[in-house]
C-alpha cells in the first residue's frame, strides 16, 4: 500500500496538528512529498521531512488557489488531497442556536472542502489522483447539542458522494472518512474545559467513550492516518465516493 505513495504529491488542508499533522506525518513515512495548509498560528508544529507549511484559509477561493498553485509550482503536480480542516463547535441545545457560529462553521466544514475540491480538481484530473475528506460519524448519525457540527458533517458526505460522481470519469476518486471520539489535542481540550465548568471529569469521560464501542477503546490518530493512507493508495483504486469509518467499532 505504502509503495505505492512514494514520491506522491500531497496537500493537507488542516495539518497545523491534530489528525491533520498525523496523516501529514504518516504520508511522509510513506514516502511522500507536498504541502502542509493551515491558518498562520504561533502554535503551528513543524512540517515532517519532506512537507512544506502554507498559509491558506479554506473558506476563501483565492486562498485556496494560490495554494494549490504554489504546491503545483513547486512540486511539479498534485496527486493527493486530504480535504481535512474544520471546526468542533462547543455543545449547544437547539434553542440556543447562534447563526454566527453556524455561518462561521459552515464556512470552514462545508463550503471549505467544497472549494477545496473545486481548485484541486483540474490538478487531480492532470494526474488521475484521489482525494480524501475528514468527515465524522455524525455524517451518519446525531448526537444530541451538536445539531450545528451534525449538519456540517452531513453537509459533507453529499459533497463527497456528489463529487465523486462528478470527477469519476476523470479518474479521480473522492472517498471520506468517519472517526469516532479520536483522543487529539483538540477534544482533549474540550472534555477538559467541561470538566473546569463544572462537568464530568476528563479521565471519565474518556473512559466513558472508550465503553461505547466494540474494542473498549478509542481508535488513534494513527488509525486513521493510516485508513487515509488506503484510501489514497493504489490498494483502494476501485473505491469512491464510501465514507470509511474509523471507530473502533460504534456502529
């Protein structure tokens, strides 16, 4: 599977840290050469070995382009896209809804990676490439106070699934994938910051998402940087347009 990355080029939108800066990571192991996206931030981690940082912001087209064309400039051609920034809006019951917190995130959830496949795709056709979106679980399923996040994750399984049908005779595949409860620093912050407002401790919450799935434990970022891996690779060339999850077994 790894073979067949080596030498590729790749562009990760959302790679600053997090599941971004994973999949990043594991693609230059694999051999792979490109792009790591993210807004400018103090915090930003270094790119891997092979990577180079851009500055783009996903909810603007002229971001994007310029992005796409400095990879492409630099790179000579683009055969990997892993569509994978976005925002976890905090938990928030419907009658509570903040239509600026909705637009911002729509922005970035759905808007971003259908712009992002709109400026890769004369790129991805030039080399027959794939993409690979960061969905979620709650592309397929609702979990209570999270009516804004569910929608902009529903939001993108009709992108992916309509993409793929449009770029599909131009030999690019466009599939997405589902983690679960995924123990990055994001969602550490957030259980974190519930627990300091008086919600369940950290380390129980955990525990408490570990029970919910059929391993008794979080899936990794690892597991899914590697499931972006097959997706991206040679071993998955008959598949698009499915939404893999990575959950250690929700469903």
């Amino acid at each position: 599977m790894q073979s067949s990355l080596k030498g590729k080029v790749v562009l990760v939108t959302g790679a600053a840290r997090g599941l971004g800066h994973a999949i990043a990571t594991a693609f230059a192991e694999a051999g792979a050469v490109g792009v790591v996206a993210d807004l400018p931030s103090p915090s930003r981690m270094s790119p891997p070995p092979g990577m180079t940082a851009l500055d783009c912001d996903v909810t603007s087209e002229s971001s994007v382009a310029a992005c796409v064309a400095a990879t492409v400039e630099h790179f000579g051609r683009l055969d990997v896209v892993i569509a994978n920034a976005g925002l976890v809006p905090g938990w928030r019951a419907t009658e509570n809804l903040d239509v600026d917190e909705w637009d911002r995130v729509m922005a970035v959830n759905a808007r971003g990676v259908a712009i992002t496949l709109a400026k890769t795709a004369k790129a991805l056709s030039a080399t027959q490439g794939s993409v690979v979106v960061m969905a979620s679980i709650n592309s397929y399923a609702a979990h209570g106070r999270q009516m804004l996040y569910t929608a902009s994750k529903h939001a993108v399984l009709g992108i992916v699934r309509s993409a793929a049908r449009d770029l599909g005779p131009q030999g690019v595949r466009v599939n997405a994938l589902a983690p679960g409860p995924i123990a990055t620093e994001a969602l550490l912050e957030r259980v974190q910051h519930r627990a300091n407002t008086g919600g369940t401790q950290a380390d129980i919450v955990l525990q408490e998402l570990a029970r919910g799935n059929a391993m008794g434990r979080l899936a990794t970022a690892v597991e899914v940087a590697r499931a972006a891996l097959f997706l991206a690779s040679d071993a998955a060339s008959g598949i698009t347009g499915v939404l893999l999850p990575v959950d250690a077994g929700l469903q």
